[in-house]
C-alpha cells in the first residue's frame, strides 16, 4: 500500500510511529533517528537522502533481502 501512495517515507516520521523518537524534539531525537535507521536497514529497508529536500527517507519502492536467513524469507514469501 505504501509504494503506491507515497513511495518515500522520511526516515523522521518512521521513528516517531515506530517509538523511536517521541513528539518533543528533545536531544535524543537525533539518537533514535541513527537508531531507527540502522532498524530500518537492518530490516531490508533502503534509505537514502532525497535529491529535493536534503531529507533522509525510506523508499517503499525497494527492498533489500541481504540479511534476512533463508528461513525468515521463506515466511515472508
């Protein structure tokens, strides 16, 4: 659903929905950005900036399978 409504998510609102960040824009924001990151990628996620606005965002449009075990994958498919 997400690749063909929005296919680039910013990495900013992944963080706050997945409870990395919280709403107060405090000084762990920036921590739980590079954590949520590593999450995503770790995850198969591609992340990149985005040429138009300078933001780090998820592309819903591709996916990595690097490091997901065979039989994960298997689940998945």
């Amino acid at each position: 659903m997400a690749r063909s409504y929005r296919p680039t998510v910013p990495v900013s609102f992944m963080a706050r929905i997945l409870g990395f960040t919280d709403m107060s824009g405090g000084d762990g924001d920036l921590q739980g950005l590079e954590e949520c990151e590593d999450w995503l990628r770790g995850h198969g996620s591609h992340v990149q900036i985005e040429s138009g606005t300078n933001e780090l965002v998820m592309d819903a449009k591709v996916y990595h399978v690097r490091g997901i075990s065979k039989r994960w994958f298997l689940l998945w498919f």
